[in-house]
C-alpha cells in the first residue's frame, strides 16, 4: 500500500508547489472571496443591512463561493500542462493513470482550503462573527469536504478542453453556479421557479452544509445526497475526458 501511496504524495508536493508559486491564484484566487465578503457586508450596511445574521450568511456563502472557485481552477492547470505536454511526462513515470488522477484531485482540493480559512477567518476578525470552537471546525471540514465536486468538474473540463476553452467554462459555471445556487443572494430572494432550481444545484446543497452548521443543525441527508450524485456525475465525466485526453496525448 505505501508503495502506491509513495508516488502519489511526491506528485501532489510537486503541484503544490507550482500551484502556490502562481501569485495570480494566492492573490486573485484567495483575495477574490474576501473582497466580496467586505463589500457585501461592510459597504452601504451590506445587502442585509449589516446584520450580524447577514455576516454570517455572508460569511459562508462566499467561503463556499472560494471552494467553488478554487476547486475549478484546478481544471485550468490540467488543461494548461496538457497542453505543454506534461500528460506525455507523466506517461513515462512510475505513476499509474488512477494515481495521476487521484493526485490531481487531492492537490485541487488542498488549494480549496486556505481559501475557506481566510474568508472564515475574515468574518471572525472583521465582523466579529462568534461560532463555538467545533462549530468553526466542522464549517471548514464540510465546505472543504463538500466542495470536493468542483474539484473534480474542474479537472473534467481540463482533461476534455482546450486551455482557452477551459478557462472561459470554468469562469462561466464559477459564475452561474454561485448565483443559482444561492452563494451570493439568499435564495429566499429568488423567484418561486428559480428557487425550486436552485436547491438541486450543488453548489447551493454546499452552502446549505455551512449554513445548517452555523445554525448549530446537522446537515440533512438529502443535502449529502446530492453532492454525491453531482461528485459521481462529475467523477464519470472526468474517467472519460482523462482517457480521451491520454489517447490523444
């Protein structure tokens, strides 16, 4: 087991390193989600009025907003290598194409949390937001855990698309999901049809684990469900883009 293990932890370090190396992401990619957080909560009494309950939506739609963002660009660093040929690299390596992957996905998912971390961090130190010490834990690890679909969406439209046609999918359902699903405007707000939409969306079912946390609930069983459905949906669509892409590689 180890010796399966081995190869796969030596190429999430690499990734990592390259990722965190990129001043694009650690600034635009942190930076993003906690901008808006100030602005929605901080600038003309915020879209709740500055309320204490609004800083805490506030709060955790846009940390779960970040995870969705990171966990896309994730995508956008496959496309990028396999256009410079590092799949072909790869191929001639020690690890196996299921390794590869899985690589992949655990290094896009640790870029998703110091994202969630700052921005929680910014609600505690800017808007005085107040959770107890396993309530602060268990938003992290579920908005971490929960957004783990993105991820591999992400590496789906990496494996399958261009670069340029990567980047502009990734941004367009970055923006279309986070405000379908509710991460930036209350879905309370929306129209009766567009709320009934939303709540399918995963990234609403994302929010909906941090915000039931916040409440002190347990997320409900349907929410948990249909992040698994969207996480296999997306997990089949990227076995296929990454096969395609390593024939064609």
């Amino acid at each position: 087991m180890s010796a399966q293990i081995a190869p796969v932890y030596q190429y999430v370090g690499l990734e990592l390193r390259r990722t965190f190396r990129d001043t694009g992401f650690v600034v635009f990619g942190i930076g993003t989600p906690v901008l808006m957080y100030l602005m929605f909560t901080n600038v003309g009494g915020g879209v709740g009025g500055g309320s204490s309950e609004w800083a805490v939506t506030a709060m955790v739609g846009l940390a779960a907003y970040g995870a969705l963002s990171a966990g896309l660009t994730a995508g956008t660093a496959v496309a990028e290598d396999k256009a410079a040929g590092w799949l072909r690299q790869l191929r001639i390596t020690p690890l196996t194409a299921a390794q590869a992957v899985a690589g992949r996905t655990v290094t896009g998912s640790l870029m998703v949390l110091p994202t969630v971390l700052v921005v929680l961090l910014t609600g505690a130190i800017v808007n005085d937001v107040r959770l107890e010490p396993g309530q602060w834990v268990a938003l992290t690890l579920l908005l971490w855990i929960g957004s783990l679909p993105f991820t591999v969406l992400g590496l789906a439209n990496g494996y399958a698309l261009s670069t340029q046609t990567t980047n502009v999918v990734n941004v367009v359902t970055n923006l279309v999901l986070a405000f379908v699903g509710g991460l930036w405007f209350p879905v309370a707000e929306f129209p009766g049809w567009l709320a009934a939409v939303a709540r399918w969306t995963p990234a609403h079912r994302l929010g909906e684990l941090g915000w039931a946390t916040t409440r002190g609930d347990v997320p409900g069983p349907d929410t948990v469900l249909v992040l698994v459905a969207w996480l296999v949906l997306f997990g089949a669509y990227a076995g296929h883009a990454y096969r395609r892409a390593s024939r064609s590689a």
